[in-house]
C-alpha cells in the first residue's frame, strides 16, 4: 500500500508576539499543508502551540525546510516531528469527557490519571486550569476526553471513580462524549 499522506507534528513556544504562530500558519498554508488539529494556549509571559498537519510527502518537505528557516531567521525554537496517525486498537472503546474539581495540590493531577490507568483508559485530551475561588482558596480544574475500554464494567468504574474523588474530596463529572449531526 503506497501512502500518500504524511504527518508533521509541530510545537512552538514563544512570547505573547503572536507574529512567530502567525507565520507558521502561513508556512502551512503556502507549502500545500492541511492543518488537522491545533491547540493553542497562553502560558505565563508565554504562549504555545501545537498542531499536526498533513500533506504529500512534498508539500511536508517543504514545510520543514521553511520551518528551519523561519526558525533561523527568527532565532525562535519551533520542534518538528514526522509522525503517522495512531492505529486503530483492537476492542471497543467508550468515550467519555470527565471533569474533576477540587482544592489545587500538587499531587492531585497525578493521581487522578494514575487511577486512570489502573483501569486501561486512554487519556486523550488532557486540560488542566488553576483559579482563586471567591473565598480567596486556589482551585483546579480538570478537563479531560478519555476512551474506557470496553471490558471495563461501566457502573463499577464509576462507582470506583467516585468513590476516589469522595476520599480526595474532589468533584466529579463523568458524561459520554455525544457527537451531533
């Protein structure tokens, strides 16, 4: 089977200038690179990005020479990797948004995906926040998309979940992701 698509995974962080992130959506849009999925986040004094994108084996060719000129010219680290799309695992998959609230510390987020994993559960969007409460406490919030594998028993992986957070006194909110039409 001959492919045709490639992969190209790309990770900038640069100051709040978003001129370095403009210019590499740029660099993807004139080498012929089709953007599949991006993420963007500031940080501190810093913002990153990411994205995967995809192309001929020219058309990403090109984006990497341009990539390691811009990088020159603008002495900016932007981190490229060639990569593929992940296979399909075998077995069936729920998925599911999660999200945990809770007094911020420093072990929490750990925890939390620790347990996921006693369970084989794929984590695959991970987004974590940290406010100041009204009452002056800092909070964190904790978003994630995960896959339960299908052998897993879903009213005793919740109640296994829930009784975690109630022993960390974190709140939880588990619902299946719903796609629409």
């Amino acid at each position: 089977m001959i492919v045709t698509e490639h992969y190209l995974a790309i990770s900038i962080l640069d100051s709040r200038n978003t001129k370095t992130l403009l210019d590499v959506l740029q660099a993807c849009a004139t080498t012929g690179c089709q953007i599949l999925n991006s993420r963007m986040n500031t940080l501190g004094e810093e913002t990153a990005m990411m994205l995967l994108v995809m192309g001929n084996w020219g058309a990403i060719a090109k984006l990497e020479a341009a990539l390691a000129t811009l990088e020159k010219r603008l002495g900016k680290n932007i981190q490229v990797k060639r990569t593929n799309l992940p296979e399909k695992e075998e077995g069936s998959w729920m998925s599911y948004t999660a999200q945990f609230i809770a007094i911020d510390r420093a072990t929490l987020l750990s925890d939390i995906t620790g347990f996921l994993g006693e369970y084989g559960v794929q984590i695959e969007e991970l987004t974590v926040n940290t406010y100041v409460s009204q009452l002056g406490t800092r909070m964190v919030n904790v978003n994630l998309k995960a896959n339960i594998p299908e052998k897993v028993h879903l009213s005793f992986f919740k109640e296994q979940l829930m009784a975690f957070c109630d022993e960390r006194n974190v709140d939880v909110f588990l619902d299946p992701v719903r796609l629409y039409a």
